[in-house]
C-alpha cells in the first residue's frame, strides 16, 4: 500500500510491516505524532460515538495526506510515542467490524484501508492495531450516522489533532476533486505526448551509424500510465536516475515476463529516468509511465510483397507486462488510488496499409485485413489492486487489448480473460517459457 515516504523513513520501515520491535524503537526515539501518524492508547468503544470516533479518525486521514494510526502506543498527552500499551482483543470487535464501521459512518467509502493486528510478545495475549489509510482520489470524504445522510461532517488532520471543514471549505474539496480528474487527462496525454516523441526519435536516428532502429523493428506498442494520486521520487541527480533506474529494473523483472526490464544507459531527463532499446520509456517522479516495447510485426513467409502479420498472442502478454511494470513504478514512487491507463499500437515504417492478426502461426485461419487502431485504448484500475494481484494485471491489460483489438475484426483476446487468467493452453512451447511470473 503506497502511504507518505516519511513514515518509512521515521519507523525505518513500511507500515504494511511494523512490528513490536519496530514500536519499541519509536517509542525510544520519541517519534512524535503527526499530519500522517497517530498514537493511540485505547481502541476504539463499540458505541455510537467510539463508531463515530474511528470513522473521524480515518477520513481525516484520507481527506489529508493518508498515514497511519496505531493503537496501543501511549503518547503519554505529550503528542510523541512514550510508551508501549497493548490492549486486549476485544470479542466481536476485531477487523470485519472495523471494516464494517468504515464502510457504514464513511461516504463515499475511504478505498484499501489497511487493518492488521501486530500480537504483542511482551504483553502475552495482547495486541496493537495498525490501520494504515492512503491518501484519496475520491476525498472528500464525509462522516454521517448510518441513515442520517443529511447531517454530516468532514474532518481533515491538523497538524497532531483533527479538525472539522467548513461549508465554503468543503465546497472546495469537491472542486479540487472533479479538478483532479481533468488534471489526470491532461496529465496522461502530457506524458503519452512526451514518451512519444522520444520513441519516435530514438526510432529514426541515426546517431550511432548504420540504418535507423525503425528498419527493424517497424511496429511497436506503448502503454502510459498516470497515478490519481501522484507519488515523489528523487530524480535531480544522475546517482538519484541510477538508483531509480536499477530499483525499476528488478520491479520491471519481476512481471508475467521480463520484457519489460530496461537497458542501459540510464538518459538525462527533466525529473525523469530515460531508456532506450526494448524497451524505451520514460519514469517520471509523480509516478506517471510509459514504455514501449516491439510488436511481433512480420512480413509473410508465402507472400514477401503482402500484408505483415501481427502476432496476437505476443501483444497480449506484452501488455500484461506493461501493465505491471507502469504499477510496480507507481507505488514505488509512493503514489495511489487509480492508475489511468492508455495503450496504443504505433508504426515507424511510412506504411499505413492494412495488417493481419495472427493468434498462432498453426493457426488455419486468420483474422482481417485492418490498419493499427488509430485511437489508443483506455482503462482505470486500482494501483494496489495490481500490486498485490497479477490476475488484476491482466484483467487491466484484457481491458485495453479487447479494445484495440475491437478496432481490427478481432471479437475478444485470444489467450487473455475478464477474469483475470491467462489460458496458458493456448501458449506454444516458446510463450510458456517466456511466462517468469506465472504457472506455466
């Protein structure tokens, strides 16, 4: 789950992974509370107001900047960690009904609010809450009864305390928020924009001598990708563009396939990281994307002066990978909520004549004559959804695909699902060898 970087740095690890050790030693650094971090001695009461006060406690820290609360840290009424103080697991109090006040008392509902439990071994039998709340596209985010919609309030954090928003104050969160969904189009066609260019630069020069890469490879797919709520990454320095560009590239092999893993050298760009080769993209510090890898783009063996030939199979399981190299950088950069999503297929040989998709080269038919989509496709999914699930993944890049694919005869994909799974049956021997990340 992507939450504010300075908690990392003042637990000296992510929250998702705290444990009482890692308490201890904020309470022997007096690590203070915060607009992002909340000390708690006592969890919260099964009344209407301890229903209201945890409801409260999480919005405000959605509305603000996400962070984290943990019960069970006394801060001792001075605002810093001051000591340990597990409490008791309380019957029928536990995750299912925090998560049920959450989704009750909170509208719209605060989206990957993270509840975990971390058993005291000191204290035998008893616990520490962590809720950890990213940061919201979705804010503001309003607290209210169950049934009693029309009397509401919305919190943000305030320094180390809570405050409730004014009228004019909340009319303008609401602006902020339908801002932000313009911005991210913007946002997204800046950066598809960009990575464009740079590709098509890269693809007919002829910097290093000889014929221009666009010679041999003609067709290429790209995926942009732009987070709701944008992270920071340091990227001023070339030590800060290496440091990036070898964490990506670990993440990047970490895919479906390791198409996806840049080369070297690591190119000057403003607040990014810049590759060239298979791939070439650009790593921007908000966490935005784009990447492009080669199509399966072949002339026919029976007809050296007819149609290319696309292979289906390929661009599907390049997407998938796309699609989860763009979110492995996204929340490395600490950003959340929805990632947008935009594929297009490109060519670079001066040829705008028709092509033919090719789902197996066994394969007795083929589908029509029809030129590449000249629309790129879209979608939105959630950044820790793909994260966490590389079936969420694939159903982002069956999404586009089906799409593209749409615009060229083609009625579905042929290896991916809505499902999420990937009909690893339809593979040749070559494709299944390619799967690093998943059960061939």
């Amino acid at each position: 789950m992507a939450l504010p970087a300075r908690l990392t740095a003042a637990l000296g690890r992510h929250p998702d992974d705290l444990t009482e050790d890692d308490l201890q030693r904020a309470v022997d650094s007096q690590i203070p509370e915060s607009v992002d971090l909340d000390w708690k001695k006592d969890f919260y009461p099964g009344t209407e107001a301890g229903k209201k006060e945890l409801a409260k406690d999480v919005s405000a820290m959605a509305n603000t900047a996400g962070g984290m609360v943990v019960i069970g840290v006394h801060d001792g009424n001075q605002d810093y960690a001051h000591h340990l103080d597990p409490v008791d697991p309380v019957p029928g109090r536990g995750e299912e009904w925090i998560r049920s006040v959450l989704a009750n008392w909170i509208q719209p509902v605060v989206p990957n609010v993270g509840v975990r439990v971390v058993r005291s071994a000191v204290k035998e039998g008893k616990i520490y809450w962590v809720l950890t709340v990213p940061p919201s596209p979705q804010a503001p985010h309003a607290v209210a009864a169950p049934g009693n919609d029309y009397h509401f309030r919305v919190h943000v954090r305030h320094g180390t305390t809570t405050r409730t928003l004014a009228e004019s104050e909340i009319a303008q969160r609401y602006r902020d928020r339908f801002q932000a969904a313009f911005d991210d189009i913007d946002r997204l066609h800046q950066v598809s924009d960009a990575g464009f260019g740079y590709l098509s630069g890269y693809l007919n020069s002829t910097a290093h001598g000889g014929s221009p890469p666009a010679t041999y490879y003609p067709g290429w797919v790209s995926l942009t990708a732009v987070p709701a709520v944008r992270g920071t990454y340091p990227l001023t320095t070339q030590a800060d563009r290496n440091a990036a560009f070898d964490r990506f590239a670990k993440l990047a092999g970490e895919g479906v396939t390791t198409h996806a893993q840049p080369e070297r050298p690591v190119l000057v760009g403003r607040r990014q990281v810049r590759f060239e080769g298979i791939p070439s993209g650009q790593l921007h510090q908000d966490g935005s994307f784009y990447a492009a890898l080669t199509m399966h783009l072949q002339g026919d063996q029976f007809d050296s002066d007819g149609p290319k030939r696309l292979s289906q199979r390929a661009l599907e399981l390049d997407l998938v990978t796309l699609v989860q190299a763009a979110a492995a950088w996204a929340a490395e950069t600490g950003a959340a909520g929805d990632l947008m999503l935009s594929a297009a297929l490109h060519r670079f040989d001066g040829n705008d004549g028709p092509v033919r998709l090719v789902v197996s080269e066994s394969a007795f038919q083929h589908g029509p004559l029809m030129p590449l989509p000249a629309t790129p496709a879209q979608t939105t999914a959630d950044l820790d959804a793909i994260v966490t699930d590389k079936r969420e993944a694939v159903v982002a890049a069956c999404a586009l695909v089906s799409d593209l694919l749409a615009d060229m005869g083609a009625h579905q994909p042929h290896v991916l699902t809505p499902e999420g799974d990937i009909l690893v049956d339809r593979l040749s021997t070559d494709f299944r060898q390619s799967l690093t990340g998943w059960d061939a």
